[in-house]
C-alpha cells in the first residue's frame, strides 16, 4: 500500500515536472526568438487601452506565460516606456491570453488517439531545428520551442494517467466536505492561490484541477474555487520583480494583484449563478469526460468578464493606484540613490527588459543632471553648497548604476543567447560608459564653476549669455536621443543625431573664437579658459549622446 501512494506520487510529481518544464522551455524559446520584436509589439500597440487589452492577450498566446508578459510590463514601467493606464491594459489581456493553456489541457484531456503520436514527432523536429546553428539564433530558439510544446502534451499525458481512480471512501470525504458551502469554496480559493504561488505556475494548477475533476475527484465547483486562487496565486511574480523598482512600476505591479484579487471576489460571491452560466454556455452536461472543457470556459469567461467590468474605468483605476502608493518624499531622496542590483531572471529576453529599464533609469540621471548644470549655469550662478552637494551626490549615484548595470550586462551575455543579442549587449555596454561619462562631465562643470565662485572668478553675464543656445542645443540632443534607448535607431533618427553633433561642433567652434578674442583683448585669462574648459565639457556631453546614438543604430545592424 505504501509504495504504492510512492510510486503514484512520484508519477505525478515527474509528470507535472515534465509539463513545467516544457512550459519554461516553449516561453524561453519563442521569447528568445521573438527577441526585440516581442518588446516593439508591447512599446507600439498600447496606444489606448483596448490595443493594450488585445496587445496582452497576443504576446501571452505566442509566449505561453502570463507572468512573462506581467514581468516585462512593470519592467517598462519602471523604464518610462509604458505608462500606468496602457500597463493596466495589457495585464487585462495577459489574463485572458493565459486561458488559451486550458482549452489545450481540455483538448488533450478528451482525445482519442494516443498524443505521443504527435508530441515524439514534434519534439524530433524541435530537436534537429535546435542543431541548426548555421541556420542562425532564430531556427534554434523555434527549434526549442517546438521541443516544450512537445513536452508539455507528453507531460499532460502522463499526468491524466498518474492520476488514481478515487476510492469511495476518498469520494465521501470530498462530498462531505463541499457539503460545508462557503467555508469549502474559500478553502479552495486559499489552496488554488497557495499552491500556484509555490509552483510558480498557473497553467500547471489548471492541469492539476482538470485531471482531478476528469477522474470525478473535484466536483466543478470546488474545481472553479481552486482555479479563482491560481489567479491569485499568479500575481505573485509582478509583486516579487516589483520589489526595488520605482513607484510607478510598484503601482503596475499591484494593479495586477488588485485586478485578479477584486475579479476573485466578485466572481466568488455569484459563483453558483457563475458556474450555472458556464454550464449554459458550454456543449453538454457537467461531467468527469467534459469538465475540462467546463474549466476553460470558466476560465475564459472570468477573466474576460472581469476584464469588460473594469476596462471602461482603467483611468479611474490608475487614479486609486496614484493616489494610494504615493512617491517617495524628497527628503528621502539620499535612500532612493541606491543602485539595487537587478535580479538575473531564467529568460534572457526579461533580463533584458530589465537592463533596458535601468539603462533608461541612467539616462534620466544624465539628463537631469545637465538640465541642472544649464539651470544653474543661466539663472543666478551662485553655485551654492546645497548645489553641489547634490551634483557629488548624483555623480556617484551614476557611477553605481554604471557598475551595477555593466556586471548585469555581462551576466546576461553568460546565458544562453545567440550572437546577435551577446553583440547587443556589447552595444549598451558602450552605452552604458557613454551616459556615465556624460554624468562626470555635467558634475566636472558644476564644480569646476563652484571653485570659480569662491575666488571671483564667475563668467560675466555676456559669457552666459553665448553659452545659453549652446546648452540649449546640447539639452535638445539629449531629448531626443534618450526616448529612443527603447528600441534601435533608425535611419532617419541617426540623420538627425549627425546633424545634431555637426550644430555642436559649428557653436563650440564661434564660441572658442569668441573666447580667444577676449583674451586677446586683455580679458582675465584664468576665467576665459575656464570658459573654454566649460565649452569643451558641453561638447563631450554631446560627443557621448552622438556615441549612443551610433551604438543604437549599430545595434539595429546587427
């Protein structure tokens, strides 16, 4: 008897094991072979919330992973590329993409041929696809995807059969048990959103219901319960890859655990009228042969109604969220410049997501630290304490984001990538050192004026004056380029960035004359070569952005 209930239970764990497997394998696959695609589609199709809906729902059907498709949405959150009510949209979708795994398991669960049939064929040819390597990164990574399909119907297979006939004593027990109304429905609820967390997967908890409800083990009810928890359940990776992430993206994070958590709880209160709609809506009778069937259509509808309930008020949602997690006061701002190293996911194609997402963090840093420098510089140009305090603090928060992201950089190009996403990598490696370079040269100036100011020895208000549309080209170049770190250049931008640098280099050019004539005059020598260093630190800040924008278009030709 003992080793019987061994021998089963290890039966399941392999086949769930197998299933899981196949899971991880089919999203890597299509994700790596989607590459920079993938992302494109989520960047271009939210431009209102119902393309964002659709846009969820057609990456989760090509990658098979709702939680892959929620993990890169608060990644571009945190990046700047999404906003929170497009976000929103595309979470609602993710939830209805990810149903397309049930009717699957279903569909296998009532064949009447053995699956092996097609999965041992498909996993062969997924498997010659993945030796094509002269074929090129994208044949391999399709070739991998066809092997985790393969497995993940061999794994259902496996898992229909490990499943034991119930005894009636174990029947009686589970009668009795939904005879207790409420408290069961929530007890499911809890062990569908419990077991889901631990597993890391939602469509494995769904296999797990339908082959149990297949064997007359779960009735439909306590089958819908244990189905509401894993979406539940689910929310768990947004809320773990929030952690450390800007409050924007901490917002995107909850609006998927609110969503799926207000979803559960209406449901759970009309669940008996729910759960008469389904029957309704599906061909034939609720029993043991059609309850997956009846599984994926709750499923399907629940998060389709859910997503129709709350679509219309996503605006009014974003809101609540804004106004409940709230950013972080100023005067913390000392505990925000802290680098909080990335954590390197199993999916390249995230991890890259998530350098992107610090890259753009880095960025808005080098930003934000010339538009202060071009303030202070046109402004009153007392160069006070406070000032340069924050330039030291901001120098060595990018010199932290450097580090940080060139070491993540570098961990992702250990993985297992193709050429051209390692080449990639080596291109925002560059990126990288450009923007942190322009950081030091932002920061050089604005101590550099500082001494100046102590010994009297600040610019004249002529000075300001020509430096003032040269800053201001150099601030209009940043602008422009720093958007567009979110995908490759084009050529069209790139002809823009050279006319940008050819501007540059004209100004910088009158300027040193202009400088060289002063001294000429009899002007202070010590100050006008200040000005010239002043003149020479804006233009590297421009060489830097010229420099990205190559690298980014570089990155399109590879």
């Amino acid at each position: 008897m003992l080793w019987s209930i061994i021998v089963i239970v290890f039966k399941l764990l392999g086949a769930l094991g197998l299933f899981m497997f196949g899971m991880e394998l089919s999203s890597t696959g299509i994700q790596r072979a989607a590459g920079d695609r993938l992302q494109g589609t989520v960047n271009f199709m939210t431009r209102n919330r119902f393309v964002a809906v659709f846009t969820g729902v057609l990456v989760t059907v090509v990658i098979q992973s709702s939680s892959a498709t929620t993990v890169m949405v608060v990644s571009f959150v945190n990046a700047g590329l999404l906003n929170l009510v497009q976000a929103i949209g595309v979470i609602m979708g993710a939830n209805i993409g990810t149903t397309l795994t049930g009717w699957i398991i279903a569909a296998v669960g009532v064949q009447k041929f053995s699956i092996a049939a097609i999965a041992v064929p498909l996993f062969g040819l997924g498997f010659f696809m993945s030796l094509m390597k002269q074929k090129g990164d994208t044949v391999v990574s399709y070739g991998e995807g066809l092997m985790g399909f393969a497995m993940i119907f061999l794994g259902l297979e496996y898992l229909a059969k490990a499943i034991p006939d119930p005894s009636p004593d174990a029947l009686l027990f589970l009668k009795n048990f939904a005879d207790k109304g409420w408290f069961a429905i929530l007890v499911c609820v809890l062990v569908g959103t419990v077991f889901t967390m631990l597993i890391n997967a939602s469509s494995a908890t769904i296999a797990i219901v339908i082959g149990l409800s297949a064997k007359g083990i779960l009735s439909f009810e306590m089958a819908a319960a244990i189905t509401l928890g894993a979406n539940i359940g689910t929310t768990f990776d947004s809320f773990l890859v929030s952690l450390g992430t800007n409050t924007n993206a901490k917002r995107a994070a909850w609006a998927h655990i609110l969503f799926n958590v207000i979803g559960t709880v209406w449901v759970v209160v009309v669940l008996r009228p729910f759960i008469t709609l389904v029957d309704w809506i599906t061909p034939g009778p609720i029993t043991a042969q059609s309850a997956g069937a009846h599984i994926a259509m709750m499923h399907t509808l629940f998060n389709a109604a859910n997503t129709l309930v709350l679509l219309p008020f996503v605006r009014q949602y974003a809101g609540l969220l804004e106004r409940a997690i709230k950013p972080k006061a100023e005067e913390e701002e000392a505990a925000r410049l802290q680098y909080k190293p990335s954590v390197l996911l199993t999916s390249p194609e995230l991890n890259i997501a998530q350098a992107r997402s610090d890259i753009v963090g880095l960025a808005k840093v080098a930003e934000d630290m010339f538009v202060r420098f071009r303030e202070e510089l046109t402004g009153k140009a007392e160069w006070r304490e406070e000032t340069l305090e924050w330039f030291s603090r901001y120098g060595v928060y990018s010199g932290s984001l450097k580090t940080g992201i060139t070491k993540f950089l570098f961990e992702i190009a250990c993985q297992d990538i193709g050429e051209r996403t390692r080449d990639s990598l080596m291109a925002w490696i560059r990126v990288v050192d450009d923007l942190e370079n322009a950081c030091h040269a932002s920061r050089s100036m604005a101590e550099s004026l500082g001494k100046a100011a102590r010994k009297g020895d600040s610019f004249g208000a002529e000075a300001v004056a020509e430096l003032a549309p040269y800053t201001l080209l150099v601030q209009e170049f940043i602008s422009f380029v720093r958007p567009k770190l979110g995908a490759p250049l084009t050529g069209e931008d790139f002809s823009v960035a050279v006319e940008f640098e050819n501007r540059i280099d004209a100004c910088r050019g009158d300027l040193k004359k202009i400088a060289r004539k002063r001294i000429k005059s009899g002007a202070p020598v010590k100050t006008e070569l200040n000005y010239i260093d002043v003149i020479r630190h804006i233009e590297r800040i421009g060489d830097c952005f010229y420099s990205i924008s190559g690298s980014l278009r570089a990155e399109k030709a590879e």
